[in-house]
C-alpha cells in the first residue's frame, strides 16, 4: 500500500512543474547535451520513473522547460502592459525594465534561454521563433503614429523601415543579455546604467 501511494504521489500533475523547475536548474547548468534525466530527478526529488511518466524524453523536458521560461517572460511583458493598452516610450520602457528585472531575479531562466538554447532540438527553435513574433506584433504598437502615406512607393518605404526597427528592437532585446554574462563584453558595467542605454537606444529606433 505504501509503495502504491508513493507511486501515486510521484506521479500526480504537481510533480510534473516540480520535474520542469528542476529541469531548467539542470539544463541551465550542464547544457543541453550534458544533463541526464537522473539528473533532473534528484534535483527533483523523485523517480526517474516520474520524470518518464511526464515526459517522453529529454527534448520533450526541455521543450517544457523552455515554454515555462517563455510564459513567464510574456506574462511580465504582458502584466506591465496589457495588448489593449496603447504603446508609447514609457510603457516600452517599463517593459524593458520589468523582463530585465525578472531575468535578473531569475538567472537560471536566464541561462537556459541565451545560453544552451541556441542551435538545440528543431522544436526548441521552433517555439523561440513563434515567442519571438508574439512579442513582434506588440512591438509595432510602439511605432509613432503618423498620417498615411500619400503614395504606394511612400507605403512600401514606411514599411519597410517599421518591420526594420521593430525586428531590430526584437533583436537587440535577445542579444543583451548575452552580452552581459561574467565573459560578456558589458560584464561589470553598471546593470541599470546599462538597462537605460537599452531603452534610449529602443526608443530611438522606434522613432523611425
């Protein structure tokens, strides 16, 4: 009977964001390659077994892993500012500030995303690339708004230069906090002098 409940509890839905939460400490150490699914559950506390009941692999494990530190990143963004609200230079800035802010308080995410997730399983990249339009399409609510332009050339040239500087805000956003890991060329630099460079620098891009 004993071993019957315990089966149970390895198994029941909280175990599985426990599994998760341990498989981002994992990965986020070891990398990708390097991590073991024993690994993940004695950071976990439970069975292999458990781990197996949830998921089907270690790309499986991984994927989750990375949809929760996506989530949790989009429900910042979107706690900060609504898809209904407005954008401007100040909620841009707020929004900058709050993910940097999480990022920061959760340097385990942090490393998994920009550090062990390029270049690993084909659904991995598929998921950073559909995050990433997410956040694309709410980016152009920054853009300033302007009268229309009079002629298709004009239109095509507006375009051309929004998707530019909203792709390149996405962009930039990816590639800081690369930038700012202990052999990072902004390690050491001040990390709010830095968030602020950040945000001039997106406000200005945007004011195309």
């Amino acid at each position: 009977m004993r071993t019957q409940s315990s089966n149970i509890a390895s198994h029941r839905p909280s175990r599985r964001e426990l599994i998760v939460d341990a498989a981002i400490k994992v990965f986020s150490s070891q990398g990708f390659s390097d991590a073991a699914i024993h690994d993940i559950a004695r950071e976990a506390g439970v069975a292999p077994t458990a781990v197996y009941y949830h998921f089907t692999g270690k790309p499986d494990l991984f994927e989750a892993a990375l949809r929760k530190v996506f989530g949790s990143i989009t429900s910042v963004v979107i706690a900060t500012r609504a898809d209904e609200e407005p954008g401007s230079p100040e909620s841009l800035a707020a929004v900058i500030s709050a993910v940097w802010t999480w990022l920061d308080e959760n340097p385990e995410s942090c490393q998994l995303l920009y550090h062990h997730l390029p270049g690993m399983t084909t659904r991995a990249v598929t998921l950073q690339r559909e995050f990433e339009e997410v956040h694309l399409r709410r980016a152009f609510d920054y853009l300033p708004q302007r009268s229309t332009p009079t002629t298709r050339r004009s239109a095509i040239s507006r375009h051309a230069a929004e998707t530019l500087a909203v792709r390149t805000l996405i962009g930039l956003t990816v590639l800081i906090h690369p930038m700012r890991s202990q052999d990072g060329p902004l390690a050491g630099r001040g990390d709010r002098r830095v968030c602020d460079a950040m945000v001039d620098v997106c406000q200005r891009l945007l004011a195309v």
